[in-house]
C-alpha cells in the first residue's frame, strides 16, 4: 500500500516535470540566471517557477512509511484516563482514538473519520489553518470526553457511542500554495471515504479546516468514491464562492465554479443557505439561476420566517442524488457568534437556527461528507466562534448517529426533552400540538399513581390546614390570659457587632458570653 502510494507520488512528479518541461514557462531554463523569471515574455505568464531540484520539493506531503509498523490495525487509543475536562488529556478531535491509515478505519470498521486540513491562502484575511487545532487543543472546555461523554439534549442521542468516530490526523498541505495541496487533499478525502464497512456503508470523512478552498478537493474527493453528479452540496454560506477574481481558477471563494465547471456537482443539486451581504451581485444571481441553483438568501429568510425555509430546504436535500456532502463556512452565522473568521457580514444566521437543520440534515438524509471551514480562532480570544463551530460538528454527528439508530423520523426529538408547552408531569395528558413526537402511551397504572399522589397531597393539606387553625386559637388564648407589662423593651435595635472577619452580625443572635465583647466595644 505504502510502497503503491510512493510509486504514484513519484509518476505525478515526474508527469508534473515532463509537462511543465513541453510548455516551457514553468521552468526556468535560463543558462544565466537559474532563477529569474522577470520580465516575462509577452504572452507568457509572469509566474515565479518552483525548483523541483530542491530537496524539500515534496517534504510536506512526504508519508512515513512505518505508520502500521509493529501493530495490529484498527484504531489507537492515545488517551491514558478513560475520561476528563476538555484541556486535559492528549489533544485529538474530542479525545477520539487516532487512525492513521485505511487499514485502520477498516478493521475498527469506523463510521466517522475527522481530518485537519489548514489550508490558509485561499483569501486575504489569514487564520484559518489553526482551525483544526483549537479543535483539538487542550486549551477546548466545551464538554468532556470518554466516560463521561454525553448524550446530546434534544435527542438524548450520543454520538461518541452510537459511532465509531477516529481523529484521522491531517492532509498533507503546503502552507504557501493552495494550488498544490487541493490536489494532495483530494486524495486524502478519496482514502478515508474509498473505505467500504461490513454494512455496505463507507466510512464518513468530516473535515476541519482550514479556508473554504478546501470544499473544492472534499466534494471532487467524494465525487472519485461515488461518481460525478451522484453528490448533491448543501452549502452554508454568507458568500456564493463561485467568483475567480483577479484569475485565480482556486480560492476559497472560486470553489464552487470550479466544481461546476469540472462537473463534479450539476448545478441544480447545489444548494445554497444563509447568502447576504454584497456578493453574488446581480450578474452572479443570473450565472446560479442558468446553472439550476437553488439558494435561500438572508432575504427570504427575514420575509418566510426559518421554519418555512428550513422546511424547504430538507425537502431540497432530498430531491437530488443519493448521497449528500455540507460544506458549513462558519461565516453563515452572524458574526456576533462568529467573530473568529476572515470575512465575517453581518445579519447572519442564529445557532438557534443552524443547529436543528444541520442536525436534521444528517439525520435525514444521507449525508457521506462534511466540512467546518473558516473558522480563525486567533481572531476571536473570547472562544466563541470555536464553540458555536465544536456544536455545529456535534449536531452533525448527532444526526448521523440518529440515522444509524433509525431515529429518521422529520424533526425527531426525545419525547423526554420535550413536551410541548405541558410541563414535564403533564405530557402525557397533551397531544403534540405541532411536529409529531414520539410519546409514551399514558398507561393505567400511571392514571392510578397520579391520582393517589392528588389525594395524598389534598389530604396533607387539610390536615396542616386544621393544626395552624388549632394553634393560632390556643396561642391566642394564652396572651390573653398574661398580663401587659408596664415598661416593656423596644423590640429588635440591638446595636451591630463588629466580627473579626468583617462581617456584621445583630447582637441578639450571637450566644450570651457576646456581651463582654459588646461591652469593650463600646
Ligand atoms: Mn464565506
């Protein structure tokens, strides 16, 4: 496998050096100057060549080739303690068990494999490539992991049980070209999802980025496994992405061109949610309304209210291939819950609303493919955009677990979470008012212990009822018969004491030997 993988990193460089050698400008071949590129001839673009001669050429994506060495396959749990706060422990995503190559998703027959990819020259505003490492780092409080991992509220689901989930550790990058990782990540992508299981399922990748370049490789990745056009995108953006401003045929705002011009995705199976701002202007509208575009723009939203089109959209996933892909660009929440990414517009989307339909979306579709992207942690030292993205993860994870359980029902919710305006004792007199939720059948043996409980209660108070009546009428007889004395203290101005402590206490509460104290006082 491993020796297969160098044998193919060799041919694409030597297909990359041949073909570069025919067109000529990519490689300096002057005999003077090794290096000099400028001024370009006319005609000929005025590229800074790369030197293949250098030994660090391919140093970012070299492999290590014992990574299986001495071990069974399967995946490998790194964490000493079976469980502990977010910042302890060795940090992977979620304190989950490291994989490191197919065999291991295979043999540990993993439903989830999480992948880093910092991909960070996509756009202008830098910081995305340290998404996957808040996401890992032990500096993360949201939750726990291991033994006390727990289930998700609304559903009483746990995805870290119901799943096999894996870090699957990071896609090879170089840090100073997107041009060449997105083609490294794609493989990458293609590895983790080419895994077939036991139940004819293929293992799921999730990836962190990382600048939204990166949905270009994660989709065509996908579209190697399933086929072209057989992957429908669900796309959360405040941006369309589909510009190739000042030429540039791959950014984090070209993406999506670029899967539609290589047809990976057909137009019509692309849907776009949470579009505002300044971008797409009128010219891009028409391009997205000729491609089959279907997009829910902040507008709609504010005019239909988010259930309308929340439900719409659902619908939308579903008519459309068999298999669907999310590419969730943080952006698309309003930047008061999102301060941490590189072009954040404001007007956005609330968690409130985002949850429940990325949680639905996995559950009732089939979604074999994720993405959290933009998201730029160092921008944001008050932790909350990394929150809202670990939740938005979760909410997936939630749903696909919900899937595997076979809770597929529309808007599924644990009908011990929710009752529906009836306060938790009352819901099984209520019928659901709304969605259909799931309820407990009232049984007879529930009306009978209910209506024991009334009587008992009813019966209590009665009884407490006649002692107070009792007692105020004997209390009442008792200073009747003592007489009124003449001169009687004021009530309760005792002066304070002063403790050592600094605290003031009313003398009357302190036990008798405080009076000396009071005494010296004063
Ligand atoms: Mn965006």
């Amino acid at each position: 496998m491993r020796h297969v993988r160098n044998v193919g990193i060799l041919l694409a460089v030597a297909l990359i050096f041949s073909g570069g050698t025919a067109f000529g400008q990519f490689v300096d071949d002057t005999p003077d100057s090794k290096y000099e590129s400028a001024p370009a001839p006319p005609g000929v673009e005025p590229t800074i060549p790369l030197n293949r001669d250098d030994p660090t050429y391919d140093l970012w994506k070299l492999i290590r080739d014992d990574l299986s060495e001495g071990r069974d396959p399967g995946p490998i749990n790194v964490q000493r303690f079976p469980g502990g706060l977010g910042f302890m422990g060795i940090p992977t995503f979620f304190k989950l068990p490291v994989a490191l190559v197919p065999e291991d998703l295979e043999a540990g027959q993993v439903d989830v494999a999480i992948m880093g990819a910092y991909t960070d020259m996509g756009l202008g505003a830098r910081g995305a490539s340290r998404g996957p490492s808040v996401f890992r780092g032990t500096s993360e409080p949201y939750l726990t992991w291991g033994a006390f991992s727990m289930a998700h509220m609304h559903t009483l689901v746990n995805p870290f049980e119901e799943l096999t989930i894996v870090d699957y550790g990071d896609a090879p990058v170089d840090f100073l070209s997107t041009e060449r990782s997105v083609h490294e990540i794609r493989k990458y992508v293609a590895e983790i999802a080419g895994v077939e299981l036991e139940n004819g399922e293929h293992v799921i990748p999730f990836i962190i980025g990382g600048d939204h370049s990166l949905a270009y490789p994660d989709i065509a990745g996908l579209a190697d496994v399933y086929g072209k056009g057989n992957v429908g995108v669900i796309h959360f953006d405040a941006h369309y992405d589909a510009t190739q401003a000042m030429g540039h045929l791959m950014s984090h705002g070209a993406w999506v061109k670029r899967l539609i011009d290589e047809g990976h995705v057909p137009g019509k199976n692309f849907i776009q949610v949470g579009l505002r701002g300044y971008y797409p202007d009128a010219e891009s509208f028409e391009w997205m309304r000729q491609n089959g575009f279907r997009y829910h723009t902040m507008a709609e939203i504010e005019r239909r209210g988010w259930d309308a089109v929340m439900e719409d959209i659902i619908r939308e996933a579903k008519d459309g291939p068999e298999y669907l892909f999310i590419s969730f660009d943080i952006d698309v929440l309003d930047p008061a819950y999102t301060p941490g990414t590189g072009t954040p517009e404001p007007g956005g989307l609330t968690p409130r609303e985002a949850f429940p339909l990325v949680r639905r979306l996995c559950a009732e579709s089939n979604v074999v493919g994720f993405d959290l992207v933009e998201l730029a942690p160092d921008r944001d030292p008050g932790y909350i955009t990394a929150l809202n993205s670990n939740r938005i993860v979760r909410e997936c994870l939630v749903g696909i677990a919900m899937r595997k359980k076979g809770l597929t029902d529309e808007h599924y919710l644990s009908p011990l979470t929710v009752s529906d305006g009836a306060g938790g004792v009352a819901q099984n007199r209520m019928e659901p008012p709304i969605r259909a939720v799931e309820r407990e059948p009232a049984t007879n043996q529930t009306n009978y212990a209910m209506s024991f409980l009334f009587a008992g209660w009813f019966l209590l108070g009665a009884a407490l009822t006649v002692s107070i009546v009792w007692f105020r009428n004997t209390r009442s007889r008792d200073r009747q018969a003592q007489p009124v004395a003449p001169f009687a203290a004021p009530p309760s101005s005792e002066p304070a004491v002063e403790t050592s402590g600094g605290q003031r206490l009313q003398s009357r509460t302190l036990p008798r030997k405080t009076e000396s104290v009071e005494a010296r006082i004063c």
